[in-house]
C-alpha cells in the first residue's frame, strides 16, 4: 500500500506538467511567455502570506512553549483518545474552517516541529489539502448576491469538515502509520 | 472567530508561562517564532513561481473544457433545478473543473459567476435556493487533486517526497465531498418536509 503511493504521488506532480504544457502547446498556446506570465504572482503570494505566518507562527510558539499547550492536550485527551485523533493536530482541524492561511500556519507548525514526513505531518499536510475555509466560501459566496438566509449551508459544510478530518487521520493512520 | 482564537493563544500562553516560571523565555519564543515565519514564506517562493506558472498555462490552454464534458452528467445528477442549457450550469461546472485542477485563482470569479446565474434561477433573492446551497456544498468541501500550496508547503519544510500527501488528500476530500453531498440532500428532504416545499 505504502509503495503504491510512493509511486502515485512520486509520478502526479510530473505527469501533470507535461500533459499540461503538452497539451497547452498543441492547443497553440505560447507556453513559455504565458508561463514566465502566470509565475510573477509567486513572489507577491509569497511575500502576502509574511504577516499571516508570523502571527500565527509567534501565538502558536507561545502556545506551545509555554506549557499551555500540553495543557490542553491533556485536558482533551479523554475526547481524543476515544477518537483516536491525536492531540496534536486538534487546533489544525478547529482553525480550518475559519481561516485559510491561519491553517495554513498551524500547518506548518506541525510540520516544522514533527518533521513533514512524520505520522504528524502527513496528517496536517493531508488535512489541510483536503478542504477548502467553510466560512470564508460561504461569505464571501453568498455575500456577492446578497442571499442572507443561508439555510442549512453552514451545517453542511462544517459537518463535510468533520468527515474530511476524520477521513484524513484514519487514510494517514492506514497508510503511513 | 480568528481574532478570538488568536488571543487565546497568546493570551493563556502568557498565563501558563507566568505560572510556570517560563516567562523569561517568551521574548526568545516570540522572535524565533517571527523569522520563522519569514523563511517558510521565502522557501515558498521557489515552489508557488513555478507552479503558479503551470497553472496559467494549464488555464489558457482549455484544460478545464475537457473536465467539463466529463463532469455533466454528475452537474445534472446534482443539481435538478437548474436547466442544463442555462448560463448558471456552465459556470458551475467551470469552477468545479478549476476547483479539481487546483486553479483556485480561476476559481473563485467563477463561482461567483456560478452564484450571479443561480441568483437570477432564486425565486427568494434573500434566501439561498436549494441549488445554491448544494453548490456551495461542493465548493466548502473542495474536491482538489493536486494539493499545491500543502506540497510547497513541505517541499520547504524538507520533506524527502512532498507530494507524498497527493492519494491521501484525494481520499479524503472524496469523503468530504460525498458528505457534503449526503448531507445536502438530507437537510434539504428535510428542510423541504418541515416548510412543506
């Protein structure tokens, strides 16, 4: 199993970049310039994210170095050991629907910390790949037409969440574990 | 809510280290933790230029067009109200196609575009209709392939193979997927029971 998704995900990222500027090419576009275009953005993307990783990065360091942290891992731990969810990715799973690149802080922090290899790691990196920030799409969604009763959206999406970070640790357990 | 989650962290942290007798340390923490921010956001630039690059050939080229024509049946299954004729189906199954791809730029305008359609279909302007809920349902959820900001993200942390999380982020946003598809159905059976729809 684990040597199967080695070799997926070994081949996904090369196999996309040449069937894209393959294809790109044979549909005449000029695939260079309109990549050299597309990459400008990277830097500007990059440099945008500064204050969310600082912010967030410098609150969970106090978090954790604190004390505070394993604290709360420990006050949680009946919940959690009976989910078999480990504690330590818990604030990933609760920042994710809320905001983006503040999971995507959490994220990182995990992965700085365990390794982005480790069993950790790869749940962190799974979770936040898998789904997409429930209340920002949703504000932003509805928002643009102006739609303020929003039914049972908010429901769904959350609950889709709690699946899809159930399902993350369970596939990363199988599989890495 | 980010706000709040933000003071609590630093706010309980300080108060544990206060306790603790840690509290001469924090200065240390909280400059280390700053440059540590700056170089993952650096070590990402490498990574996101490239594949940003990709992704705007990937777009020009007509990548999405393809996925479109495979994903119609499925827009049809999901959502019923909506005439398959009509300028709103496309654009659902435009942002679907960019949200697997993993073209977020692309496809943000065009779920709005998707929502602009869906709105004119709404009898209720105020009140989201069936199909606008179903079809945020998708796009909270997120069906994604290619992860691309996670495998940047790991490349710059020094994974040995960042897209490692490539099958199992797959499997998992398909559960996440399918939830939210269940679970739009049902609210929506029952919602519809309740308000007699």
């Amino acid at each position: 199993m684990m040597e199967l998704f080695s070799v997926v995900s070994a081949w996904t990222i090369p196999v996309f970049v040449t069937a894209v500027v393959v294809y790109a090419s044979w549909k005449k576009v000029p695939v260079f310039e309109t990549f050299v275009q597309g990459g400008k953005e990277g830097f500007a993307i990059a440099v945008g994210l500064i204050p969310y990783l600082v912010g967030m990065l410098v609150a969970l360091g106090i978090f954790r170095e604190s004390g505070a942290f394993d604290l709360f891992v420990e006050l949680l731990n009946p919940l959690t050991s009976l989910l078999g969810i480990p504690a330590e990715v818990l604030p990933l799973a609760i920042m994710r629907p809320i905001s983006g690149n503040g999971a995507l802080a959490i994220a990182t922090e995990i992965m700085q910390r365990f390794g982005p290899d480790s069993l950790l790691g790869l749940i962190a990196g799974t979770m936040q790949g898998s789904t997409d920030t429930t209340f920002y799409v949703l504000t932003v969604y509805f928002g643009s037409v102006g739609v303020k009763k929003i039914r049972y959206s908010m429901a769904v999406g959350l609950l889709a969440d709690i699946v899809g970070f159930l399902a993350s640790v369970a596939v990363c357990s199988l599989v890495f574990g | 809510m980010i706000n709040k989650f933000w003071l609590v962290f630093i706010v309980s942290g300080m108060a544990v280290a206060a306790v603790t007798g840690r509290m001469d340390s924090m200065t240390q923490v909280i400059l280390n933790a700053a440059g540590r921010g700056v170089n993952v956001a650096m070590g990402l630039v490498a990574i996101l230029t490239f594949w940003l690059g990709i992704m705007k050939v990937a777009e020009r080229s007509g990548l999405m067009r393809l996925l479109v024509r495979a994903l119609r049946p499925v827009a049809k299954f999901l959502f019923p109200s909506v005439p398959l004729d009509h300028p709103a189906m496309s654009a659902i199954l435009m942002t679907m196609s960019a949200d697997i791809l993993g073209l977020g730029n692309a496809a943000t305008p065009l779920g709005l575009q998707a929502m602009k359609h869906l709105q004119e279909l709404n009898p209720d302007k105020e009140t989201a209709s069936p199909a606008m809920c179903t079809f945020l349902a998708l796009n909270t959820s997120s069906l994604t392939l290619i992860p691309t900001t996670v495998i940047a993200l790991r490349a710059a942390a020094g994974s040995l193979n960042p897209a490692m999380i490539v099958p199992t982020a797959i499997i998992a946003t398909c559960c996440s997927t399918l939830a939210a598809v269940v679970f739009d159905r049902l609210f929506r059976y029952f919602n519809g029971r309740k308000t007699g729809q």
